[in-house]
C-alpha cells in the first residue's frame, strides 16, 4: 500500500442499540490560535469518553485492559471553543478479541466577547480498533460477559483488520521535506510508560501547521500505532504531501535502522459528502 484507503463514512448506528452518551465542555487549552479543537484534545476526549463508559458497563472488572490500534477522526465540522458538546458510544463491529468502538460529538455552539461571531455547531466521528489484552499485554479472548454486553450494539460480529494507511515509510531520498525530530515530554506517558494516545497528534497538529489548508474544511485523520514508544525514546517525524493528502510516519530506532511506531494520513473529505452527514441529527436526539 502506498497511499491511504478512499474516504468512506463511518456507518451509523444500529437502529435501537445501546449507547453510552455524556456531556462535555470545550476549554481554552484544547483549541488552536483559530479557536478550532486540535486533534490531540479530540482525542483526550475520546480517552475521556472511554473511561467514562467502561466504568459504569457490566464487564469492567472482567475486562478492563485494552489497547488501541487505530483510531479515526471524521471532523466533518469543527468543534470550537466556546462551547459544549454531547458523546454517543457504542459497539460499531466486534470479533472474539477485537472491536471497533464508534463515537459521535456533537457540538452546541456559544458565543463570548473573545470569540462573539456565530457558528455552526461541530460534528465529528470517530471510530478506533480496540484490542483485549491481559494482564501481560497480549490479545486475549472477550469475555462472555462483555460479549453479550456488546453483541447487541451491532450486527458486524466478525471484524477483521485492516491498514488504512500505508505503513511503511518512504526512503528519505524520495522525500521533498528534510526529517525532522519530535520531542517528547515526561508529560507525554501515561502510568504504564507508554505514549499517551494524544500525544501522537500533536506531532500531527505540529505538522498541519504547514498545511493549513487541510484543516481549512472538512478532513479525516487517520493513526495507526505499530510500535510502543517508551520515556527516552527519541522520535524522527517523516512526511511526505500528496494532493489532498498528508502523510506521515513516526519513526523510532531500530536493530539496524529506523522503524515505524506509527503511521498518519489526514486528507479532505468531500464537502458535499460531509454536508450529508452532518445534516442528519443524532439518533438519540430523535428519541
């Protein structure tokens, strides 16, 4: 694979499934110098969410270690500060060891004297690949519990992988742009000394900076992590622009040479194609 797969957008819910959904509120520290919520704070709220739901579902003793292996952001319109917005999660597909968790937010706009012009209120989707590991780390089985649990959200009950992105990075001779180092912060690790998930994007955000048309309108970010990044770990940014499309690749060292931790795409999506989505108002708003 060489260029990433084409847009499709994410599929909705199941008609009458189950769903955990919980309000929040944009603050200054996740927004950008155009006050549009970056994609690191997008995904904190996702690590939120996520929390919140697992506490209260059945199988959070049984099943509480998971990993992700994926995750996608379908930011059809931008959230923006100020303003708050609601979370819908659930179960988009599952298989015995893996699922695909799906999450809508749906902003509700404010006005205030630092930010007083109206706007139309932010839609973004989500999806990412969770893993169920053990104790050690390694993929394990779903339990029963949880499989019932999460069965009934939908109808996709044999999930398999597949890369988005291209994974493998392209030799620096064939790349317009020099390398460049990304530093990591002690900040940046969670409890378990691994790169926070959000953490990733701001190397992202810190690219998109060079490419602000990418932002400008509706876009889907894509991250897939190959490799963990441990504290001291030294991190090399790679990226390559073509078209509509950014490419990146985090790069730590290898035995012999660098080697992918993980991979990155953010590309426009359709307007027309965007409008369409974010037209339709929540399924649970209809309730």
């Amino acid at each position: 694979m060489t260029e990433p797969v084409p847009y499709a957008a994410l599929p909705d819910r199941k008609p009458g499934a189950r769903f955990f959904d919980a309000d929040y509120r944009v603050r200054t520290g996740d927004v950008d110098q155009d006050m549009r919520v970056r994609l690191d704070a997008v995904a904190r709220y996702l690590q939120d969410a996520a929390n919140d739901n697992i506490a209260v579902l059945p199988f959070a003793d049984t099943d509480p270690f998971w990993i992700i292996r994926r995750t996608v952001i379908d930011v059809l319109v931008p959230l923006t500060w100020p303003s708050d917005f609601r979370v819908e999660r659930w179960c988009g597909a599952l298989s015995t060891r893996w699922t695909d968790m799906r999450v809508s937010l749906f902003g509700r706009t404010e006005t205030n004297r630092f930010n007083p012009e109206p706007r139309p209120d932010g839609h973004i989707e989500t999806v990412a690949f969770w893993i169920n590991v053990n104790d050690r780390g390694m993929p394990s089985r779903i339990s029963d519990l949880a499989m019932e649990t999460l069965t009934g959200m939908t109808d996709e009950h044999r999930l398999r992988w597949r890369s988005m992105n291209p994974a493998a990075a392209p030799d620096p001779a064939e790349t317009a742009l020099p390398d460049r180092d990304h530093v990591l912060r002690s900040t940046d690790f969670d409890p378990f000394k691994h790169l926070n998930n959000a953490a990733y994007f701001e190397a992202v955000e810190d690219e998109l900076v060079d490419h602000p048309d990418l932002v400008a309108g509706p876009h889907r970010a894509v991250i897939e992590y190959l490799r963990p990044v441990t504290p001291g770990t030294p991190v090399t940014v790679r990226r390559v622009r073509h078209d509509d499309v950014l490419l990146m690749w985090l790069l730590i060292p290898g035995d012999d040479a660098p080697v992918v931790a993980a991979s990155v795409s953010v590309g426009r999506i359709p307007r027309d194609e965007a409008a369409g989505r974010s037209a339709g108002r929540s399924p649970a708003d209809a309730q």
